[in-house]
C-alpha cells in the first residue's frame, strides 16, 4: 500500500507545468498490448498535451496514478487508507477539498458518501493539474461528477457502446448529474449520440464524433479472393458475449440450411468468452456442429489470414457501438452483413449489408444473395468499402482529432 | 457370494445426498424425504442464503457447511472433534485427500470430506454431475457406491464448453455404480458420456398426491389480456430470450401478459425489454416459494410457458399439468418425453422463434373445450405416470442395485 502511494507520488514530481493536461479517467490501466489506446495517448503527447492516466486497478507505469482500492479492502486497511487520504488532501489541497464538498452538496450528496468519494478518488484530486478530465465511459464518472470542478478542469466523458447502452437501463435517472457538470462528449458513433440524448443528453453540450481507427497497413490482402464453387466460407471475429448476437446468426444458418442445401456454408467464430457453453450447445442442438468451429482467441496475424481464406465477414450484434473487427474485414476487402445495432451501420457505410437486428431469417436471407454475389459486383463494392476506410478511419486523422477534441483548454485555464 | 451380497443389500444401506446447496431444489428434497422412510438418509450441501426453508423431514440429518469464513473453520473443527471423539480419524488418507490439488484448495477438500466421514454412508448419491470428480477421489478414503443423477445443464451443455470436464465425465462416468437418468434424452447424452447403459435407469420425477388432489380452477372463456407464465432462475438455458423475442411478435395481434417468476432480468434480456418495446407487457418477479408458485399457476395464469433451450424435464411443467394449468413449451431434451404435442400440451421448436409464437397463437385461439380437455388429459397423464412414490420406490431399488455392484466390485 505505502509502495503504491510513494510510487505515485514519485511521478508527480515529473509533471511538466508548462504543456496543457489531459488526466484519462480509465478502469483498468492500459496495458502495452492495448496499441489503440497507447497510440492515442502517445498521439496526445506529440501534439503538446501532459498525459496522466487515472485507472481503478491494473498495472502501474509512467504517467499512471492507481486508485487506492479502499472499496476491494478488508475493513481496517479502507479506515486506515480513507484516515490517510483525507489527511494528506487536507494538507495539500485543501482548496480542491473544498471545491469538492461544496459541488458535492450541491448535488444533494451527504458527509459520508462525499467522504467516501474524496478518498475514493484520492488519486486524482492529489495529482491531477488543471486542464481537462477525461473519462473513458460514462459509468466511470458516474459518482466522480465533482472532481472536475474541485480541480478546476473542464469535464469531459467518452459514450461507448455497452456503457451507454446498458447503464441507464439499470440505473434509470443516473447520469442526471453527470449531464449538468460535462463540458464536452465524444462518441465513437452518431447513434451513440442519439441514445446519450434518450437518456438525457442535453443538446447544449457539445458532442465530437471521433471514431477508433484502423491498421489499414495491416489489414490489407496479400492474396486476391478466390471463390470456392458453390461454398460460403463466413467468419465472425468477436468475443463470445450474449450481445453479440452469435446465437441468431446460427439460427439463421439452419433456415439457410434448409432454404438453400445448395450452399454448402462453413462458419468460424474466432474469439473467446463466456458463452462458449451457450453457443457450441446450440450449435449441437441445430445440428450444425459440423459446420461451425470456434477457434478461440487468435493473434492478429492468424485472423488476417482468417479473412484471406474467407467469403464474407458476420457481425449480428444486438448492442455494438463500433466494431474494429468490421472494419478490418472490410479492410481485407470482405463483404460485410451486419446489424443495424447502434454504430454497425456506420461502420460499414453504404459498401456493407445491413440486416435488422434479432431477425435470423432475414440474415439467411442476406447470407444467400452474398453466395451469389457476381464477381465483378463483389469486387467493385468491396474495394470501395477499401477506399473509404482509408480516407475515413486512417490513424493519423484520428490523432489530429482528438489533438483537436482537447485544443479548446489552451491557455484557458 | 450372490447370497451375501444380496443380504447386504437388504439391510438396506445409508445414503448421503450431495445437494450442493441447503436449502436446495424442492424436487430433490421431496425424493429425500421419501427415501427416508426406509433408509438412514444424511444431506450434505453448503448453506444458502434464501428465502426458502428447509424442507427435510425429521429423520433426516443435515450436514449444513456454513457460507462465512469462521463459521466453516468451526464447522471443520468440530466435525473433527467428532472424528477424534470416536475414534475414526484416520489423518494420513485424509491428509493425502485434502493435499491432491494442492494447499490451496485443501481447506475446501477438508470441508468436503468431512462430512462423509462422520457418517460413512454405504451408498453417496451425487446430484449434480459436476460434483462428482470429487466424490470418486473420496473413494481412496473408504469404500461406497456412487449414483448420480442425470439432471439437465451439467449432462447436456456444461461439457462442450469445458474440456476439462468433459475428460473428467469420460474418465469417472464408467466408475459409477448407477445412475438415476430424469428422461431418456438425458441418457443417451450420458452413454455418450461413457456411462454404461445397463447401469441407467430413468426414472421420471413424480409430483405430490396433496398436489394432484387441488381442485382444477375455473378456465377463462375469453383470453384477453393472455396470461402467460413462465417460472425458472435466469440461464440462457432457460430460453427467456426466445421467450422474449416471440412476445414482442405477438403483442402485435395479441393482448398478452408474460409473467416470469425468476428475479431481476439479466443485461441481455433488459436490453431485449427495452429494444422489443415490451415493458409493458412483460413483468419479472422474484423469485417464489413452490407454494407460493403453485398459487400463481392455479389462479394468476393462462398457460405456462417453458421456453428453454435445453431440459432435462422441466418439474414446473409436471406441477403446471397436475395443477391444470396446460403448458406450452419447447421441444427440448425430456420434454415430448412429458408432453404428447396437442393431446396434453403444445411443444414448439426452441430455435424458431416463429414456431414458439405459432405455438401460443393457437393456444390462444382454442376454444373453451379443447383447452379444457387438453388440461384434463395433461392432469391424467400426470396422475398415471408421475407419482411422488413410484420415484420413490425406483429410486429404492437404483439403491439397491449400487449396492449390490458396489460390492461385487470390492469381491
């Protein structure tokens, strides 16, 4: 515990005061794997920005600042680690303790949740600068509404699919006050954005769509497709998660089994997850287990040649704010049948075959017009899916964007 | 030798029970208790917190592990004490058993062993298959004969996604003495298992005589709203997403009701409420005791739905065609084993969801008399084949048969 702290507050002795701050409110610390989210970071850095990320648990590292876990404690360690937060901020920034108290019963909280909250969030309220605070999806800032104003930064929160989708669900009326402190959204979809404003989202806040990118150097055939008379070689590259929607597309593949015997279709799922149980049996039960494998999670390398063996790419989610497995599909210059789950068709733009969601005969359908597909058709569409994904989801654009998405804060604070 | 063993037999042997859980599912505990009437019966199971109470006769031993850290620690400590006290504590077995995974897992292997030791049952009768890795290693200690029972999820789904379950079926399904399969589509999922098919027996689960004597409650003339019920934890397995799916068709023709007794509606079926537009329709509620089930399928219900994906035999669909209450329900598993399609209930298939709302449609669109009769016959047929003793008395002579292998084994 006394490790974690000197650790963390080690590294705020490096904080540059002149460049402008960004703190990154996560769960979990990105770890070196996660590219996308390193070379956002990075992308920030090289554009002049001070980058702090503020994570619940997981890894330490440069510019890292952990939770200190107080809620994961038994009950003697979190009196004695609250006992220590609270003192240290009231020594060393009794102004944003302050702030903090001040904003929190404004927004009708009681002594003991903002006491909770403050050593909860002691590690943002020690070590972040002014500037912005950025949080990673809405359900992290629900609860951290004050400490952005406590330090005297702009609020900022990031819509993603699941987050957005499901947390007003279970908590009806919950981001209420999260929509009255936040200065600036970004969503990775416009239907995201639609769904924020279903759920309260006023249209007074600014919102910047950005959306993740792809390795379109990466991604990119090696060998030109070759049909397979008569097969429908179709692959999903996706955890095994209830939304999504893998449990439709099979039963979709039993209706195309029996409307069309002619296709002789072949289906791979390449991912892992919990439903694994749930999918194989159904798979069993349709009777289709010879035809659908899962492999498992697989290296990047393995599902690009996944992709280069394959005839069309599935995604049937129920609930999918942006899928970069879509994308890199197209990126191989696969046709694409996907939902019309919030950012799905966006994803795939006018090139791809948008199905309504939790309708399995309908994909069947879908699956049958893409086995026949004429080869100049599939070729014209797929390589323009190809064109637009370069001029849209390119990395380099999506770094000037969010450079961009932070500019506001300079030299205003 | 035949002579002996079978005059052990006759003795009539003890039997442990390993329930997982305490207070646990009515159906196991009604078998218990009929068991008892002619047998010492022990039941071992780790406590729940729930609202159910027990259900155990009064010559039943309960051997309840407690859920907290210290109260395991004084359970194992005075289940030893018991041990010493009579002298049968044999440390170095035990030991050898408690340390096979490792320090780790030690404690619980110790909490798992115990009990069995205290009582030395001839005869444990694993209810869940998942337990059953265990049990067997519990043979090094001493010697007993092993039945399992063949229930739905742990036979017919849990293996394929777990391969290391799936070896551990194949290595100690052919070690088991007898099984107690719920219905023969479970059977043959356990022969495929390595179970040996002549120590099979199915043996029907059977319902209450009190239950079968209720009087049949007033069928509605007009099904307007139609009252559907479903009952049954939250489980993919349990199909409530089809259910779903098929309710946001036919609302569009339909005024229906759809009450599922579970409990609180997962993510995926919240999700499912919201993108259907069926808030209004469809209502979940927590989870009841089997009274308080009874009372709603007699008087708050139309039909009940049982929507799963796979079954063994669903036990609410046996007590909703004793109750009078006709069921429509998926054919899955044991389920046309149960159901006879149009003579005591409707089946439909789990993975079209325009089958399942066909199914309902016609329910609803049956006249007065077809439904009446079609409850009457689903009431008789219950009546003629699912009987609380007759899986009683099955139940005895599976017993029996254990037993009489158990010992040859050890000749």
């Amino acid at each position: 515990m006394m490790r974690q702290w000197c650790v963390a507050r080690g590294k705020s002795s490096n904080v540059n005061a002149e460049k402008p701050f960004i703190g990154l409110v996560l769960a979990l610390a990105p770890r070196y794997s996660e590219t996308f989210l390193t070379a956002k970071v990075q992308g920030l850095r090289d554009n002049g920005y001070e980058v702090a990320v503020f994570v619940g648990s997981g890894e330490g590292g440069p510019g890292i600042y952990r939770a200190l876990g107080i809620a994961k404690s038994t009950p003697v360690r979190s009196v004695v680690m609250s006992g220590f937060a609270w003192t240290m901020l009231l020594l060393r920034r009794p102004g944003r303790v302050w702030r903090f108290i001040r904003s929190e019963r404004a927004l009708g909280r009681g002594p003991v949740e903002i006491a909770q909250r403050m050593a909860a969030y002691y590690h943002v309220l020690m070590h972040a600068r002014s500037g912005w605070l950025h949080f990673g999806f809405t359900a992290l800032a629900v609860g951290a509404e004050s400490l952005a104003s406590a330090i005297g930064s702009r609020m900022g929160v990031s819509l993603r699919g699941y987050d957005i989708a499901m947390y007003p669900l279970k908590h009806p009326g919950s981001l209420a006050d999260l929509w009255s402190k936040v200065d600036k959204v970004h969503t990775i979809s416009d239907d995201l954005t639609l769904t924020a404003r279903r759920h309260g989202m006023p249209a007074s806040i600014p919102v910047v769509k950005i959306t993740p990118a792809v390795d379109l150097e990466f991604f990119q055939r090696r060998t030109p497709h070759v049909a397979k008379e008569g097969a429908l070689r179709i692959v999903t590259v996706s955890r095994l998660h209830w939304k999504k929607g893998i449990e439709y597309v099979l039963m979709a593949l039993k209706e195309l089994s029996v409307a069309k015997p002619n296709i002789a279709w072949t289906y791979k799922i390449v991912g892992d997850g919990a439903e694994l149980e749930r999918l194989a049996f159904a798979a069993a039960e349709m009777g289709l287990s010879d035809r659908v494998s899962f492999s498992g999670k697989q290296k990047q390398e393995a599902v690009r040649e996944l992709y280069e063996q394959a005839d069309c790419c599935v995604q049937y989610s129920v609930q999918e704010g942006f899928c970069n497995a879509v994308l890199e599909a197209q990126a191989m210059e696969l046709p694409c049948i996907v939902s019309d789950a919030e950012g799905l068709p966006e994803n795939v733009g006018e090139d791809g075959v948008v199905v309504p969601r939790r309708q399995p005969e309908m994909l069947a359908n879908a699956l049958a017009a893409v086995a026949v597909l004429p080869v100049d058709v599939r070729k014209e569409k797929t390589l323009a899916a190809r064109k637009r994904l370069e001029a849209k989801f390119n990395v380099e654009r999506q770094r000037e964007a969010f450079a961009e998405f932070f500019k506001i804060n300079r030299g205003v604070r | 030798m035949t002579v002996d063993t079978q005059s052990r037999a006759d003795r009539v042997a003890s039997v442990a029970f390993l329930v997982g859980e305490i207070p646990c599912a009515p159906f196991i505990a009604a078998l218990i208790n009929g068991v008892a009437a002619r047998r010492t019966v022990i039941v071992v199971g780790s406590e729940r917190s729930g609202k159910r109470l027990d259900v155990f006769g009064a010559n039943v031993s309960v051997e309840r592990c407690p859920q907290s850290r210290l109260g395991r620690v004084r359970y194992a400590a005075g289940c030893l004490l018991r041990l010493v006290g009579r002298g049968s504590l044999e440390l170095e077995p035990l030991w050898r058993f408690i340390m096979k995974n490792g320090r780790r897992r030690a404690f619980s292997r110790l909490l798992y062993a115990l009990p069995i030791l205290l009582h030395r049952p001839e005869i444990v009768h694993v209810q869940w298959a998942k337990a059953l890795h265990r049990t067997m290693e519990l043979r090094e200690l001493y010697s007993f004969a092993i039945v399992l029972s063949l229930r739905g999820t742990h036979i017919s789904s849990s293996p394929l996604g777990d391969a290391e379950l799936l070896r551990e079926y194949q290595q100690d399904f052919p070690g088991v003495h007898a099984f107690h399969a719920v219905c023969h589509a479970i059977e043959a999922d356990a022969v495929a298992l390595g179970a040996l098919p002549d120590r099979i027996r199915v043996i029907y689960s059977g319902i209450d005589e009190a239950v079968l004597a209720l009087p049949l409650m007033q069928l509605r003339t007009e099904l307007r709203p139609l009252r559907i019920l479903s009952v049954g934890r939250i489980h993919w397995r349990k199909g409530y997403h089809r259910a779903l799916d098929a309710i946001g068709q036919l609302v569009r023709t339909y005024q229906v009701e759809y009450r599922i007794i579970a409990g609180s509606p997962d993510d995926e079926l919240l999700l499912q409420l919201h993108d259907l537009g069926i808030l209004e329709s469809v209502h979940f509620e927590p989870a009841m005791s089997q009274t308080e089930v009874m009372e709603q399928m007699r008087t708050k219900a139309d039909v009940l739905l049982v929507p799963s994906m796979g079954e063994g035999i669903a036990n609410v669909a046996i007590e909703a065609m004793a109750l009078g209450l006709p069921v429509v329900a998926t054919h899955c598993g044991g389920m046309p084993e149960l159901i006879d399609h149009g003579r005591t209930g409707l089946l439909c298939d789990p993975w079209d969801v325009h089958s399942m709302v066909d199914a309902l449609k016609s329910f609803a669109d049956m006249p007065l008399d077809r439904r009446e009769e079609m409850r009457t016959n689903a009431r008789d047929e219950i009546a003629a084949t699912r009987r609380l003793d007759g899986l009683v008395s099955a139940m005895q002579v599976l017993y029996d048969e254990a037993m009489v292998r158990s010992q040859r084994e050890k000749l």
